[in-house]
C-alpha cells in the first residue's frame, strides 16, 4: 500500500544523515548499561575518568593528530573567531589532559573515558559515523608489563561485558617502515610492497626479488595463531635495526599467553594501516562472526613532550553486535489509583512499573497495550495475556 502524504512527510523529517541513528528502547538502555558496566570494570584496576569537551580548537585537537585530521568535522566559534573540530577520536583529548593539566600528577598515570564521537565518514565494515567510544590510558609506564596490562584490561572487560568469542590481533606497525629504512628501500618500491602488504599478497611480495622481498615473506608467513607464529617470528632473519621491534612484540606476545592462556591471541608483524602514529606495539580487538572491530590500541607518544603512552579504544555499535541482548524486561501495569506505596514496593522488587493515569475498564486489556505481561489485581499480581 503506498504511503499517505502525512506518512511521506513524517517519513521525510525522521530521516538522518548516512552514519547516523536514533537510539531507541530498548537497545539505548542495553547501551548505556554495558558503557557503566565498562567503566565499572576499568576502575576497579585504577582508571580515572575524565571528560573532554566535544569540540575543541581545531589547532589542540589535531596536534599529533594527523591520522584523524581527514574525519574531523570543522566549525568556526562564533565567540573567538577560530576553527573548531567536533572530536574523532578521545585518545588525543586524554594526552592533552596527562600532557598538562595532569603534568604534575604521579607517573603512571591511569586514565578512562566514554563519549560521543562524530566522523566525516564511516568505512565498509563499520559504517556508523557517530558512536560511543570507551577506553583507557597508561601514561608514563615504558615497559613490556604497561603493554600486558592494558591488553589484558581489554580482554578482561570485553569479555565480563559479555563477549564471549573475543579475538585479539597482535601487531608492531614501527617494524616495516624501520625495515625499509635499514635496507634503503626506494620510495616508490615501498609504497607498492606496502599496499601488497597491506592485501597480504605474498606473490607481489616476493616479485619485488632481493633480500627485502624474502625479509617480508618471512615476516607474512609469521602471521596468524600466536604460538605457531611466533616460532616463524623469531628465526626470521632480520637487520639489527629492526630486531628491537620484533623483540617487544614477542616479549608482549609471550607475556599475553602466558597471563591468559585460553585467550586466541594471533601476530600481524606487518600490519599498519590505522596505526600510522603509533610508536611501538599495538592491537586490535575482534569478536568472531561480528561486522567490524570492537575497538583497537597501541603504544604512542603523548603531547608535546613525547611522554610514553598506551591505550585502548573500545567501539560501542561494534560491541553491542557482539553481545546477546538482555531478557525483556519484567513490565507490570499499575492500575489508576493503586498508590505510591505500591509503586515502590514492586520497583523494590525488579519490576518496571507502568502506572495507569486514568481510570480504565479493562485493565487487563490496558497492560497488553501498554506490553506488559502482568499487572496489579487487588493484592494479587497476575498475568494480562499478552503473549500468551
């Protein structure tokens, strides 16, 4: 049947932007529910939160922040005069706030965040452009054990969220780019054996003839389920330059295993992409049979100081894919006139409690409109048939 013309109107004001949604009952209850129970779960482990603004001037937002720059909305401040951006991304917010307003607070510096985020454009796999992201930063901490402990944080509160086939992918994006410098790589030759790298295309790789190509197809085959890998990864003949990088991330590797021995940990040592300003390890987090990525981390350089950071951002619209949804709620209808105490005492009891505003005939069939499944008769509380 086609639409009336109030129908096409109403249609035409309800709709949004591509990326964009409303959130509605009952998955933006379910939502917010798994983000407190996140940042419940990262501050048991001693993450502070804080808040950034939403938008910030556009020279302090982007600052060390050219990977997100091409997805910043952009706005002028019609008070300063100044471009703004609308945040991409919250983990450069929290390092300008360790950089310096906590610049006195004690090293490592433990730090969590939930937010809105808006971006110009969404991808293939993860097409939304707004969303919640939830994450967390270790400031200050160098060592192998920082690494460790924010993977492990991640893993551990994916999977107390309700994630039950969590994968994590393992990388070192710092290693490619020192490898084509220690071997002198020409430019053109390295940007097509980094797009082959990219693809995972082992016979463009070994195209590419010499000492590199045989380097790089050693480092592809090491990709894949962590302990397999890391045998190929350790004998792989590398320059001294680079073994550096291959050593954290077999250290990370090793720890992770041996921390959570049942976790399906796998190694990309040749994966960048996302991770262009990311200064050491870093990985990203996947649950099977899910459409996109549940979040992603690594090691940085935070402000302008260059302090040493590492961190993990977790994606909500991905994770809410990757979660069962909860039971319907327990809904009972109060008739008119039932009282507050009533009221009271059921919500006490786990109900979700609608109450009647008026007078009504049939109360039974007013609670099946309303979808509840029961409703207060008297004293007694009793079905009210629906889906019966």
């Amino acid at each position: 049947m086609p639409l009336s013309p109030a129908e096409i109107t109403l249609a035409r004001r309800a709709l949004l932007p591509a990326g964009l949604s409303d959130g509605l009952p009952p998955e933006a209850a379910h939502r917010a529910a798994i983000e407190q129970r996140l940042m419940a779960i990262v501050a048991g482990q001693g993450y502070d939160r804080v808040e950034p603004p939403l938008v910030e001037f556009e020279d302090t937002l982007l600052k060390g922040a050219a990977g997100v720059s091409a997805q910043t909305f952009r706005l002028m401040d019609p008070i300063s005069q100044q471009m703004m951006g609308v945040r991409a991304d919250m983990t450069i917010q929290v390092a300008r706030i360790a950089t310096t307003r906590l610049a006195q607070a004690p090293r490592p510096l433990r730090l969590s965040y939930a937010g809105e985020v808006l971006r110009v454009k969404g991808s293939q796999l993860r097409p939304e452009r707004q969303f919640t992201q939830v994450g967390c930063e270790l400031i200050g901490a160098a060592g192998v054990e920082a690494d460790v402990e924010i993977i492990h944080l991640a893993a551990d509160a994916l999977r107390e969220a309700g994630v039950a086939t969590l994968s994590v992918d393992l990388l070192v994006p710092p290693l490619v780019p020192a490898l084509f410098e220690s071997l002198e790589v020409a430019p053109e030759l390295a940007q097509m054996l980094r797009a082959a790298l990219d693809r995972k295309d082992a016979d463009a790789v070994a195209a590419a003839g010499g000492r590199i190509a045989d380097i790089l197809g050693g480092l592809l085959a090491a990709t894949g389920p962590a302990r397999g890998a890391l045998v190929l990864l350790t004998s792989a003949d590398l320059p001294a330059e680079v073994a550096p990088q291959r050593a954290r991330l077999v250290a990370v590797a090793e720890a992770l295993l041996a921390a959570i021995p049942d976790l399906h940990l796998t190694l990309d040592p040749v994966e960048n992409r996302g991770f262009e300003y990311h200064t050491g390890v870093g990985f990203t987090l996947f649950a099977t049979g899910v459409r996109g990525e549940l979040g992603r981390g690594g090691r940085y350089h935070a402000g302008a100081q260059a302090e040493t950071a590492i961190g993990f951002s977790l994606y909500m619209d991905s994770l809410l894919r990757a979660i069962s949804p909860p039971p319907p709620a327990r809904k009972l209808f109060l008739p008119h006139g039932a009282g507050g105490e009533a009221r009271r005492r059921l919500a006490q009891e786990g109900w979700v409690v609608i109450s009647g505003l008026e007078p009504v005939a049939d109360a039974a069939a007013e609670a099946r409109r309303l979808g509840c499944r029961h409703l207060l008769a008297g004293d007694e509380i009793v079905a009210s048939g629906l889906g019966a």
